[in-house]
C-alpha cells in the first residue's frame, strides 16, 4: 500500500488537467445562459485588473545623503596638497610592489606545478610575459591619450 502525504492529496486536488477537464464538463452541457455567465466572469475578473493596475502609490524620494570629505582641513596650502599626493603616491607604488611580489611568487608555484605535470613551462612562461607586456603597452597608451585629452583642455 503506497503512502500518500498530504502534499500529494493538495496536488491532486488543485490538479490543473482535472479542472480543465471539469470545467469541458460543465461547458459542453446544455445551458442557454452560458455566455453570459462567461461574459460577466470576464467583466468582473477585468475590471479586478483594471482597477489594480490604475492604483497607484507614489513615495517622495528621500533627499540625498551628502557626506563631505572631512579628513582635510579646509586652509590647507598647495605644498601640503603636494605632499599629501606625494605620500599617497609611495603608497600606491608600496601597494603595487607587493601585488607584483605576491604574483611572482604565484608564478613561481604554478611552473613548479607546470614543470611536476610534464608541460612547456617555458612557452607557457612566454606566451603570460607577452600578455602582461602588451597589457603594459595598452595601459600606457591610454594614459598618454588621457593625457594629450588634458593637456588640449587645458590649452584651450
């Protein structure tokens, strides 16, 4: 004897192929006033729509959260701009170098890991050099027409 849970008596029940198949049913008997049941049902499921979809509830947007940048003092003089660029600029080269540091170091453990599985290590090696080479050269170039961009700016 097959157990039955109560989520398969639901599924039965609401069974969308029985529905259908009961509601053929009661169509296809004999009633004069059919259509006009089904048009008042289509009436009034209509006009539920109409008026739920003309509701509307429009909320004020909030005011935007302004955050001023307090970490400057306001009088600061452009040699102390320059050094606080400056400092900021070491820090952003210490931070390269070390994500330069921590990919060799990545490097150095997948060509060990290349080399212990029999591959070209040294054409794969090559082919990744060209790639950061070329990438190098494409950043580059970008930054020198951002550059060229700024410097017609200014000139105008």
């Amino acid at each position: 004897m097959a157990s039955t849970t109560a989520l398969s008596r639901f599924l039965t029940i609401i069974n969308p192929v029985r529905a259908i198949r009961d509601f053929r049913q009661v169509w296809m008997q004999e009633n004069p006033y059919r259509w006009r049941f089904a048009l008042v049902a289509a009436v009034a499921t209509g006009s539920i729509f109409w008026t739920l979809m003309r509701e509307e509830h429009r909320i004020e947007p909030r005011p935007p959260e302004i955050t001023w940048i307090t970490t400057f003092k306001p009088g600061r003089t452009d040699a102390e701009i320059m050094a606080s660029n400056i400092a900021n600029q070491r820090e952003q080269e210490r931070l390269k170098a070390e994500q330069a540091a921590r990919e060799a170091k990545a490097r150095e453990v997948y060509e060990a890991v290349g080399r212990a599985s029999g591959m070209d290590v040294e054409a794969i090696k090559a082919e990744g050099e060209a790639e950061r080479e070329a990438r190098a050269r494409e950043e580059e170039s970008r930054r020198q027409e951002l550059l060229e961009q700024i410097r017609a700016r200014q000139g105008q």
